[in-house]
C-alpha cells in the first residue's frame, strides 16, 4: 500500500514539472503580431501557369501550394535563404518558400 501513495503522488508531480517548462517559454517566444510581415506580387509567371511553394528552401522539397501567376499581395515574414543558386522568400499565406526570382516586393 505504501507504494502505491508513492506512485499516485509522482505522477501529478511528474506532470507538474513537465508543464512548467513550457508555460515560460510560451511567454518569451514572440507573438505572431510582432512579426515582420512583407508583401509580395507574382511576377514572370506566364498566365495560366504557376508558381510552386515548397516545404522548404530548395528544389529537393516538396510541393506543399501553388500561387497563380496573377496573385498579389501574398504575406511572408521577410525571411530569405539562399538555396540552389536561389534566394528563397518565406510566405505565411501559403506557408511555404518560394523561388525570389518570382516574386516582387511590393508594399
């Protein structure tokens, strides 16, 4: 019996203590509202075509959305890389990355 009191009061300390760690990080990750936000127009895009947004910076990744050669406006958090002989640009709406030669910064 002296065993089992030990375990039921572990486990809720346990629980405790994992919990903990993560509320105080939640209060010093920035919150999505002060994040950076750039726009971006599609450009040299031939109508009807495409433009890919990948998982990732690079061609290796997949395709996750596809944005019309007319789309404008697209918000990303003004994050590059550069990839591939490419510079990668970081979009929000679709999340993904998307190939910088195709995309204009516009305010």
């Amino acid at each position: 019996m002296k065993l089992w009191k030990t375990a039921a009061l572990a486990v809720p300390l346990a629980a405790a203590s994992l919990l903990a760690p993560a509320q105080a990080d939640a209060s010093t990750i920035a919150s999505p509202a002060s994040a950076p936000v750039c726009y971006y127009d599609v450009v040299h895009i031939l109508p009807g075509h495409t433009l890919n947004v990948r998982s990732g910076p690079g061609l290796r990744y997949r395709v996750v959305a596809r944005l019309r050669y007319d789309a404008k406006r697209v918000p990303g958090d003004c994050r590059t890389h550069r990839a591939d002989n490419r510079t990668w640009v970081h979009l929000t709406r679709p999340m993904g990355w998307a190939d910088g030669h195709y995309l204009k910064r516009v305010r």
